[in-house]
C-alpha cells in the first residue's frame, strides 16, 4: 500500500504521521509512504515583483523543509520505507495531483492544520482533498 500523508508542520499533520505509522506496521506489507508538503505561491505575486520569483520559491522551500522535519524524524525512527515531496501551488490540487502521480492509494492528513477562525468544523485543505481526491482520504483528528 503507498500513503501520501500531507504535513504542514502542525500538531494533527504530526498526529496523522503517527498514525500512518502504526498503520503501516500494523498491515506487515509492503507499504510506503510519502510525504508532501506544499505551498501556495499565487498569493506572494506582489512580493515576487520586489525580490523576484527565485527568493519567495527558495523561501517557501525552506520552510517547507522545516515542517517536514519532524514528520521525517517520526519516520526515521520507525524505519518504514519513506520519502518526501516539496511542491508549489495551490495545496488541495498539488496533494491530489501527487498522489495520482505516486499512485497512492490512500491519503492521510490532519483534519484541521494551520488554519483561520473560519475553517473551525474541518480545514478548507483537507474539505477540498476529501472532494477532489480519487483515493480514500482518511482525516486524523
């Protein structure tokens, strides 16, 4: 079974790697699983014009190293067969696109990650993967 688990740094994206984690172990199959962090750069435009294109995208992929870390150590530790994805644009498509592309068969992520005041019963990222995605999308709360 290949996984593709979204992590945005926050503590239910964590919470969904563990999870994915003991299911994993649980299965004793072959599985793998993939994480992927993305970041919507339409937004930066009006920053891209002042400090060009190549800084916010080395900005937004450093950042995205960062939240994966912990993701990445949580699975170096459980020595389950892994590897990581860094992509650009708008997040729900990219998670859905990558995991067509990776043939994942499930996606795991948290129910609610870094997100406003308004996104307060289920996050916007993991309401739009649950209607775009292909495969079973499993919410960790």
């Amino acid at each position: 079974m290949k996984i593709l688990v979204a992590v945005d740094g926050s503590s239910n994206s964590l919470r969904a790697v563990k999870f994915a984690v003991n299911l994993v172990k649980d299965l004793r199959s072959k599985s793998s699983i993939t994480l992927i962090n993305v970041h919507d750069d339409d937004p930066l435009g009006m920053v891209k014009r002042y400090v060009g294109s190549q800084v916010v995208k080395d900005y937004l992929i450093e950042m995205s190293q960062k939240e994966l870390k912990s993701a990445l150590k949580i699975l170096d530790k459980s020595q389950v067969k892994h590897s990581g994805i860094i992509e650009l644009g708008h997040v729900p498509t990219m998670i859905c696109n990558i995991a067509k592309a990776e043939k994942s068969d499930m996606i795991i992520m948290g129910a609610k990650g870094r997100s406003s005041v308004s996104d307060i019963v289920l996050g916007s990222v993991s309401q739009r993967v649950s209607v775009l995605a292909k495969q079973a999308v499993l919410l960790v709360k």
